[in-house]
C-alpha cells in the first residue's frame, strides 16, 4: 500500500507522506535555490551570511546616492527646482522616496539609479557627469555590497553665479 498524499498548500503540487531522504540521490538533482524575484518576493537588498541577514532599505540606497552625488565638485544641486514638479514626484513616490532629482532600483543583488542635476559653471557637464556616475557606484557597492548596473545622469540646469553689475537686477 503506498503512503497517502496530500498537497502542498503553496504550491499545490502533491506531497507524499513518505520520509525523504535529506542527501539526493544519485538519480536526482539537487534541490534548487528559487530566485526570490520569480517566486513573488518583492524585490528588497537582503546580504545574506551563515549568522543572519541585513535588509537594506531603498530608500537608505537614494540617500547613499543622493549623498554621494552631491560630493562632487561641480554639482550645484539635485533635482529640478520646480516646487511643483517635486510635489508630484512625491505624491507618485510617496514622501520617503522623495528625494528630488533622484530615483533607484533595488534588487536582491543589483541597483540602478536615475539622477537629474544643476551644474555649475564654468564646470566641464561631461566630466562632471563622469564623476557623479563613477562616485555614485564606488559608495554604493562599498556601503551595500550591491552591483550597480546603470547611473544615468540627466543635467536639467546650469547654475551661473552672479559675477558683476551685468548680472544684477536692473530693478531696484
């Protein structure tokens, strides 16, 4: 007679009641490692070892970057400076993700980022760029232990400091 089966309730694949063998045979595979992505997880920064496991938040990734941006000589700011554009971007985002300017990604192993920036001048855009973007991965795979797959940077401003009578106001 053989043992009764039942289903497995999440899956609601058939179970049988029999013992199992810990160690697979040398006719079946190993059992697999799922993906958290394709089996419904939603996609978070987990850093797993053999005491525990860290969860990053996405929004601890945007302030990192956030951060990291804003170190670098010829940024002036992050963002656009339209109030009302950031007023829509949170209420889309919600408020802990409302960092202006910036958006990422998180995945369990990989991040992307979108940046929008003013940058000084007489700054070089493209080098500056250069180094948003290269500034940006080096602190988040050292602080997250995350691949980063992609900055992408769009420059929405120039900021010109007034430098004489020419730049000032004709109004008084």
């Amino acid at each position: 007679m053989s043992a009764p089966v039942a289903a497995d309730p999440v899956s609601a694949a058939p179970v049988s009641a029999e013992p199992v063998s810990a160690e697979p045979g040398p006719t079946s595979p190993p059992p697999a490692d799922p993906d958290p992505e394709v089996a419904g997880d939603p996609p978070i920064t987990r850093l797993a070892s053999d005491h525990g496991t860290t969860t990053i938040a996405e929004s601890v990734v945007a302030r990192i970057a956030a951060r990291a941006a804003a170190e670098v000589e010829g940024v002036s700011s992050l963002g656009v400076e339209s109030g009302a554009i950031r007023g829509v971007v949170r209420r889309i985002r919600g408020d802990e993700f409302s960092h202006p300017g910036l958006g990422v990604e998180v995945g369990t192993r990989q991040a992307a980022v979108d940046l929008t920036l003013t940058v000084e001048y007489p700054a070089p855009i493209h080098e500056t760029a250069a180094d948003v973007r290269r500034t940006v991965i080096d602190r988040l795979e050292s602080m997250t232990g995350l691949e980063v797959v992609e900055v992408n940077i769009v420059v929405s401003d120039l900021a010109i400091e007034p430098s004489g009578p020419a730049d000032r106001s004709r109004v008084r």
